[in-house]
C-alpha cells in the first residue's frame, strides 16, 4: 500500500519511515513532503492510501492542504500530527475527515494502531494481515515460537478459532494425488480471501504430524464478531469436499470446536490427530465434529478396528504382505468378539472406506466373513505378485536432508517431498523425525537460521534482504523465528560478533 508523508522536519520524517518499515515492509513509501504545496503534488502524482501530515507546515498549513488533497484523491485516508498546543486544529481536522490523530513525539505502538484503522477496510491491507496471521500461527503450530512473543491483546490469546484437519483417503499415489490435493487447496484459498474481512482471518497451515489444516479466527474486540460468518465458511468447506468425492477419492473434515485463545486450538487440533483414524467408523467424506470424534473414542473396540483399517491401508501401500494379513487377522478376531462392529452404520462406514481408500467395492451390505475375505484377496492379488518396495531407510532420510540443505531458500514443505518420493507426508514425517531426532519443519528453520547467521557475520546485506536470501518475505516473521532460534535481534547478533 502507497503512502506520504508530509513534516517540515527532516528528522520526524525520518523516524516515522523507520517505524512504518518496522510495523510492515509491504507499506511502501512513494514520497516525502516538507511543506503543503509539496505534499499536494505528491497525492497529485501517487494517489496514496495514506497520508502522515503535520498539521504546521510552511507555505500552505496540512489543514488547507488536507482539505485539497480530499478532492485530488477522495480515496486517501489521512493521519494528522500535531503537538498539545495545536489540539484546536486537531479537532477542526478530524471535522475534515481525518482517519487519526497522534501527537507527538509519536509512539512506535500508536502510529502502528493508527495505520491498521485507517487501512482496515483496505482489501490489500486485509490480505496483508492475514498473511501475518499465517505466518505466526505456522511458526506457533509448529513450535518455532512461543505466545510468550505476542502482546496480551492480539489474536492468539483474546482471539477465537475453529480448526479442520483435511485428510484424503484414496487409491491415488504420487503426482496424481499431489496434483489433487494442490487444486483441492488452491479452490480453499480462493474462498478464504473471498470472505476476508477486518478482524477475521483464515489460514492453511501444516502440522508437525504432516496433515493439513484449514483454520479460521475471529477477534470480538476489533468490534465485529464473524462467529455466524466463520460458521458459515466451515460448512462451505464440508461442501466443497463432498465436491471432491469420486470413484477411489475421499475428503474428510475433522473440525474442533470454537476454541477462546491459539493454546485450546492447539490441543484441539493435536486430539483430533490422535483421533484421525476414527474416520473409518464415523463414515469419510464429510464434516466429523469434536463431540463426535470424542464419543467414538470411547468405544475401544471401535478405536481398535478403525486403526487396523488404517493400518491396513498403510500396509497395502507399502506392499508389507505379513503385516497387512496380520491385521486383517486382528480384525477378523475383533469382528466376532463384539457385536457392535456388525450394526449397519458401522458396516456402511466400514464399506465406505474400503471402496475410497483401498479399492475393494462391495455391492450391498455384507457380512463381516465377506468383508474378511474381500480384503484377503486384495492381499492375495496386490501384494504378493509384486517385489516389495523398499522401506525409507535412513539412507533414503539423507537424501531428504540433502535436498533440505540445496533448497532452503525455497518454499520448501514436507507435503511436495513426500509426493515426489511417493509416500504418504504423515509416513515421512514420522520416519524424518526418528531419524533426525527434530520435526521436518523445526529442521529447516534451524538450516534457515544457520544460513542467516552466516550472512549477518559475512556480509553487509539488511536484515530484509538476508530474510530473504533464507527462504522468508516477511522481515517481521524472520525476526520473530530468528529471536526464538538465537536469543537476540538479528542487528544485535551482528554488531556482537564484531
């Protein structure tokens, strides 16, 4: 977003263009003026968001330049300056139109605040915050921060959220299933920012375990309560992976319940990945609620046979024969020791997976000896005719870290990996943390670190540019990682080693 700024004093100039490129570095400044008929010139040629004016400037005062500028740009916002003396004219030019008021000296916190109200109908300054919530809510999911960085009032601790972890259960692998899912989450960010507005904010995110997460958040105190809103977008997302249901293709949402403050959600969102393979019982494909997840969860023997279906899926797709007739032999004991597994909602449930995740269609309801039998024979004729994959050794983990260490500066994520390598993001998750002993994607932040550190020691590149150069285009969520990661401002880690 374009703004001026307009002071007779060089020096006031400078500190407010050295706060605004702390608060953000997607403002972008396009021209100073010492004086009104400057000033008047410049939203002539720029036609700015914002405009920062004294309210005594030589030649023309900001009021009378204020009330020109109006009519060169109607679509300027304005945040006047003055000191105590001047608070007649402060009052004659809120009159005007003024957005904001600030008297000066101006504090860092205040002109940040006024900048936000001012541009908070802004499409762009929407997006640009809600780019700023993503940021921090990835770095806070994935332990990279802490809330100990957030102020009392922001979002993550007075704010509210609702969570939904995506998961899709199909017979796709590799580049056709990562095709999918990119479509599948692009639509998902299309209809977020169509719903964007001040003081709601929706992101994508991925968790530590590898799955994604469609997570939305309202804040009351910026005045609009977007719970109804957000209610609504969650159902427009249930719609939209029913959408995706097709022969060998699933989409089910596992959402949490409203959560007051980012460390509810967090635990929210951690249970629910416990429970994911509850989905096998509760029917995939659609919405799954908290409250229902957690009821399910209460039958153990339900809990048992949703995770050897999962199991099995898992087996199946690593060719690992013993296991999978392992399994289906577990499950077959299970079957016949409680009666509850053979009632109809369950064996349609049951039946709906097997056709979506594992390719077995069964026409009509089915006995539990025929659902046995059905996934022996899948073993029969897709496991042992074809050589076994190799497992992902820890030879296969280094070329992983290999890869991490040549592409750092990009967006790298464990999801485009996994697919490349044809494996499941869950699975290489999990196999990279056992191996390394750290999550994939503290990992990489460590890598970034490291990298900056090296660039802040050897060379005389800014801060932003660095931020940059290691992967982050956002200075602000840099910093933020780079204080966490080394217990100091980057300009304070340079000016310590020399």
């Amino acid at each position: 977003m374009k703004f001026i700024i307009a002071d007779d004093e060089h020096l006031i100039r400078a500190s407010i263009r050295i706060m605004i490129q702390e608060v953000e570095t997607s403002w972008d400044l396009v021209g100073e003026a010492s004086n009104g008929e400057e000033l008047l010139e410049l939203v002539q040629e720029h036609k700015p968001s914002v405009a920062i004016i004294d309210i005594r400037m030589p030649r023309m005062s900001g009021l009378e330049a204020m009330r020109l500028g109006k009519i060169i740009s109607p679509c300027t916002k304005w945040i006047i300056l003055s000191g105590y003396s001047d608070f007649s004219y402060a009052q004659e030019a809120v009159k005007l139109g003024a957005s904001e008021y600030l008297l000066k000296p101006i504090n860092p916190v205040e002109l940040e605040r006024a900048l936000t109200n001012t541009a908070k109908d802004n499409k762009e300054f929407i997006r640009m915050l809600n780019q700023q919530f993503e940021n921090s809510l990835f770095a806070l999911c994935n332990g990279l921060t802490s809330l100990k960085f957030e102020e009392l009032d922001s979002v993550f601790i007075q704010g509210w959220f609702v969570g939904a972890i995506c998961l899709f259960d199909t017979t796709m692998t590799g580049r056709a299933l990562s095709d999918l899912m990119c479509v599948f989450y692009d639509e998902l960010r299309l209809r977020m920012n169509r719903q964007l507005v001040y003081g709601m904010n929706f992101a994508v995110v991925s968790l530590p375990s590898g799955d994604m997460a469609a997570i939305g958040s309202w804040d009351p105190s910026k005045g609009v309560d977007c719970r109804d809103q957000m209610q609504h977008f969650f159902g427009a997302l249930d719609e939209l992976a029913q959408s995706y249901q097709r022969e060998g293709t699933a989409v089910t949402i596992l959402q949490t319940r409203d959560c007051h403050g980012f460390e509810s959600l967090n635990m929210q969102l951690v249970q629910l990945g416990q429970w994911s393979h509850l989905r096998v019982i509760c029917g995939i494909g659609r919405r799954v609620g908290y409250e229902e997840l957690e009821a399910e969860a209460s039958v153990p023997a339900k809990v048992k046979v949703s995770q050897l279906f999962c199991s099995i899926k898992h087996h199946l797709h690593f060719r690992a024969y013993l296991n999978y007739q392992t399994a289906v032999g577990e499950m077959e004991i299970l079957f016949q020791q409680d009666q509850r597994l053979t009632m109809d909602q369950t064996k349609q449930a049951v039946q709906l997976f097997m056709q979506h995740a594992l390719g077995i269609r069964m026409t009509g309801p089915s006995s539990e000896d025929e659902v046995i039998h059905e996934l022996r024979s899948l073993g029969e004729l897709r496991l042992l005719e074809i050589k076994p994959r190799e497992p992902v050794t820890a030879d296969f983990i280094e070329h992983v870290v290999q890869y991490i260490e040549q592409h750092y500066m990009d967006d790298v994520g464990i999801g485009q990996i996994a697919h490349q390598l044809n494996v499941s993001a869950n699975y290489l998750s999990t196999q990279f943390h056992k191996k390394t002993g750290t999550p994939f994607v503290k990992y990489l932040t460590n890598i970034r670190m490291l990298k900056a550190k090296e660039l802040l020691l050897n060379t005389n590149l800014q801060v932003k540019q660095i931020a940059e150069k290691v992967g982050y285009y956002s200075t602000r969520h840099f910093t933020k990682l780079f204080v966490e990661n080394c217990s100091s401002y980057p300009s304070d880690f340079r000016k310590s080693q020399v």
